[in-house]
C-alpha cells in the first residue's frame, strides 16, 4: 500500500529529528508496517489534463529516525490508496485552493482522512457552534458595537482570528481596558472582518486540555497544556508546558456525539481544545496527538493505535 501525506512547508524543512510532530510517529509507524510512504506540501499539488498530482518525496527509516530521498516523483494522486491530509493552518486562500486539488481525486480509489473537502468546509472556531451546549458563551462579529456590549456582559473575553493556528492572533480583553477601541479595530480589520469572542474562562490560567478522536471514540490518553511564562495560553510546544492529564468519565460520555458527529462529517481525526469541561477549539486540519508525551505519561505506544485505525480504514473501504 502507498501512502501520500500532505504535511506543512516548515515540516518539510525541519522533517528529520523532529519527534514533537505527530506525522513522525505515524509515517515511521506506517514504515515499520512495510508500508510506502511519500509527503508532499501543498505547493508540490497540481492539475495535468484533469488529473490530480502530486509532486512527492518517499520517506524512508534509518536508525529510528525518518528521512526522505530528495529526488522528487509526479504521481497521480489516485495511484495511492490512502492520503492524509495534514497542512497546518492558517486557512487562507492558498491553502483552500490546495483543496479543491481534492475534488479532481475518485474518493472510491483513495480514501482521504481527513477529507480536504470536510476540512473546507469546516471552520474550526466557528463550526464550534455546532456543538454551542458545550462552549463558553460567544459571538461571531465583525461589530465593535456587539463586542463592546459582550465585553461589558462579561467583563472579560478573548478574541479570536476564525483562520489561524497555535494561539496567533488570539488576545484577551478586560472591561475599561485603555486600549479596548485599538484592540477592536485591529481584530475586525476596522469593522470588515469576522472574529470569534467568547467570555474568559478563569480556569484558562491552568491551561487547556487536549482531547482526541478517532473516529467514533474519544481516546482516554490526554495532556494539559499549560500557558507560556508570557501570555495566557499554549504558545509553546515545550516539555515544562505539557502535563499529563485524566478525563473524566462525565467528559468522555459528553463528547462522544461530538466525535461521531464529526467522523460522520468525514472529520475521524480531531482533537478537541477543553477548558474546564467546555470546547473552545476544534482542531481538524492537522491535530496534534501530543504522541511523544503520552506515551511517556501513559506507557503506551499511541502510534501504533493511530496507524491501526489508519489501515482498518483503508481496509474497510477496499472490503465495502
């Protein structure tokens, strides 16, 4: 079986020696199955004569470490019988069109996961609201007006960017804050761009808990991600900022709906950002697992349950 993963440009360029990236472990997991394995970037996609292409690099083991020939290959995306689909954000216009590269792929030769097309169409702050019960309270807005009146509800609330990743952009504001007028303007694009606002939890100043699907079940392997020194959330991929972390049976039951609703999307592979019980994130173009820090916190061998689930997938589809 071949495998194409669609990884990110600054992955490309730091893609050996790299074990804080989820893609690590499973393409080396995938290798060590006898399984073939290339990646590609997004500007490595194109269109010949109505067919999907990609302009690929095989990835390779050695010494427990992954590497990949320099040579690249044009193959015709359908030619893999599996393709994960993992650029990280943000959701700008290239990485749209990098999609819609998708359309032009016979989905019953090449299983997707996740699926470019669901991806497109979901927003992963404001789909969110698919699942409101579950969040702290919000508005979408692009209006200082409808943010001002929030604020002065709440008294304090963060700010959002609807398309971008890792905390960028993300601020918080407090009631009769000097520089709420500023802070407005320059999130909304003086009025013209959307944003979410949700009220503050204070529970944030712990962190916030990474929780994750595959597929209809949510995994009981969680860590706690603990703000910076310098701002008020995860900005950090560090060892100090990333703490084991329990889920409670009261929290595993509330958020299998959300799970197999978003498998039934064509979302199987997503994780959840939590604070104190409530979502305020839904990552689905490239969650991370946090797979170096489980399997030292729980023993386990996390990759090995993901590229499973990958194969029986893959399997799955070739039976049907």
């Amino acid at each position: 079986m071949d495998v194409l993963f669609i990884i990110d440009r600054l992955e490309l360029k730091y893609f050996e020696f790299n074990n804080l990236v989820t893609n690590f472990w499973i393409i080396r997991e995938l290798l060590r199955s006898n399984i073939n394995v290339f990646i590609a970037t997004i500007d490595h996609l194109s269109i010949v004569c109505g067919e999907a292409i990609a302009h690929c690099y095989k990835v390779y083991e050695n010494d427990e470490d992954i590497f990949y020939d320099k040579n690249l290959k044009s193959v015709k995306i359908e030619n893999f019988r599996l393709v994960i689909f993992r650029p990280d954000p943000p959701v700008d216009v290239d990485y749209i069109n990098a999609t819609y590269i998708f359309d032009f792929v016979d989905r019953e030769k090449t299983l997707l996961l996740n699926d470019p097309y669901s991806i497109r169409n979901f927003n992963e702050k404001l789909h969110a609201l698919k699942f409101l019960n579950l969040m702290p309270q919000n508005i979408v807005t692009s209006s200082k007006n409808d943010i001002i009146d929030f604020l002065n509800m709440h008294e304090e609330i963060v700010l959002k960017p609807l398309n971008g990743c890792f905390g960028s952009g993300v601020m918080t504001l407090k009631k009769g804050d000097k520089n709420t007028a500023v802070i407005i303007n320059t999130m909304t694009n003086n009025q013209k761009k959307l944003i979410m606002v949700q009220e503050y939890l204070p529970k944030a100043k712990f962190g916030d808990k990474r929780v994750l699907f595959l597929g209809d079940e949510v995994l009981d392997v969680c860590v706690q991600k603990l703000p910076s020194n310098d701002d008020f959330k995860f900005n950090e991929h560090c060892d100090s900022n990333i703490v084991k972390a329990e889920l409670s049976l009261e929290e595993k039951e509330k958020f299998i709906p959300v799970a197999k609703e978003l498998n039934n999307l064509g979302l199987p592979m997503v994780g959840l950002d939590v604070i104190d019980g409530k979502i305020i994130e839904i990552n689905v173009t490239s969650p991370c697992y946090f797979i170096k820090e489980i399997n030292g916190y729980f023993g386990c061998n996390l990759e090995k349950k993901i590229t499973d689930f990958i194969v029986s997938r893959v399997c799955s589809k070739i039976s049907a």
